[in-house]
C-alpha cells in the first residue's frame, strides 16, 4: 500500500557495500523500519545525510504488513537548519533523542501525539540560539509523562526519589531510590528551578533516569549516546 507521510528519521546501519537499514518514525504508519539500496553510492538520488538522526522528512511509502524491511519511493527533508548555533553540540543531543526514541517506540504503532511530540522537540533544539544543559534530562521526562511513567509530584519535599515507586519517600533504599544529591537535583528540574546542576551531577542524574525507564520496561542499557551527552558542559 503506498502512501505519503511527515517522517523522522532516527537510526541507521549499514548493510552490503551500498545500502542501509533505517528506522524511521513516520506518522502515517509509526515506526517503520526500511531497506534503502544504493544510497552509499556516489549515483543515488537519495543522499545519506536524510537519515541523520532528526532529520524532519516528507517520504512517500510503500507497506506490506508481510514484511519486516519496507520500502520508500520519494524521501526530502522539511527544514534542514541550515543556519545553527552550537550545530555539533546540537547534533549529540539529536542523537541521543533519536536513539532512546527508536528504543522506546513499537513498530508499526501510530502515535501522533509522539510524533508531534519528537517532531517539535527538534525544531525546538535547533532553534534555539544557546546550549539548554538540562535538554536530555528534560526530554527523558517529557518523554515518560507520554509513557506513562512521569515522577509523581506529591510529596516532592522529601529527600530520596524512589525509582521504583515513580515518587518521592523519605526512606533510602540502596539500589532503588537516588541518593539525596541526585534527587535534589531531579527535583530542581521537575519543578523547572534554574537551578546550575554541576557536569558530574547532570551526568548521574542522567543514568538515574534511564536507570528509571528500566524499572518501568523500557531497558536503554544498550544506547551508547548518553556516555557523550554526560560529556557536555
């Protein structure tokens, strides 16, 4: 069945000497996961940098439900941001978004509010004119109040945010709640206190929260973008 979508594009790999498999979220048909042949090629009407993590596209489709690889006729990107502050800075934090995104997300499940939701956010990242230092931590959180797992906010005076439990306590359980730091921290961001989180702090809240995801059965261990995100700043 062919059809015409809004699409982003989020991972890719090689395959043969010339070809790619990519995972793209369309917002026709959700998470598509296509073969494009050729496209290494120095001939290919399709350039490699479409499937960039982020890019916002346009493509043209074909579906067969029977197939595990689908194929696309016509792909163009929507806005390239050509003119960006902060473009490799911008990009890891692309990156990342992209590949917690194409873990978190069911092939073949329309979710326009997800779609709406990433689509915006990266026209939110490029637009911007300075670095957000909190910009993953904040997407990782937006991202679990459409999962259904966003931090509750009662009780958020008490001291140890339990991962578990998606709540703060008062009591510390080793290997279940963070510890005082990191949940002062988490608490900063949730109530959107600018608060200056320190390089280290960002970076163990970071794991805190995919440690997070984890307990609510969404497992990002194998994403290895985070390790240069806790980098940044």
């Amino acid at each position: 069945m062919k059809y015409k979508s809004r699409a982003i594009s989020l991972t890719y790999i090689k395959h043969g000497n010339t070809s790619i498999i990519s995972k793209i979220f369309t917002e026709e048909k959700g998470l598509q996961t296509f073969i494009i042949k050729g496209v290494r090629s120095k001939n290919s009407k399709k350039k490699l940098s479409h499937f960039e993590p982020l890019k916002l596209l346009n493509l043209d489709g074909v579906f067969n439900k029977k197939k595990s690889l689908q194929n696309l006729s016509e792909i163009t990107i929507v806005n390239n941001f050509d003119i960006i502050t902060n473009k490799i800075y911008k990009d890891l934090i692309a990156f990342f978004i992209a590949e917690v995104s194409a873990k978190v997300l069911q092939e073949n499940d329309q979710n326009r509010i997800l779609f709406t939701f990433i689509w915006n956010t990266t026209i939110k990242l490029y637009a911007s004119e300075k670095n957000h230092p909190n910009f993953a931590l904040n997407y990782l959180l937006d991202l679990s109040k459409l999962l259904g797992f966003y931090p509750s906010l009662f009780e958020l005076k008490k001291p140890f945010f339990n991962l578990e439990r998606g709540g703060f306590s008062n009591k510390h359980i080793v290997g279940i709640c963070l510890n005082q730091q990191d949940s002062n921290y988490l608490r900063d961001v949730l109530e959107n206190i600018n608060s200056s989180i320190p390089k280290e702090g960002r970076s163990a809240l970071l794991k805190g929260i995919i440690r997070y995801y984890k307990m609510h059965y969404y497992n990002l261990d194998a994403i290895t973008s985070h390790l240069i995100i806790e980098k940044l700043n």
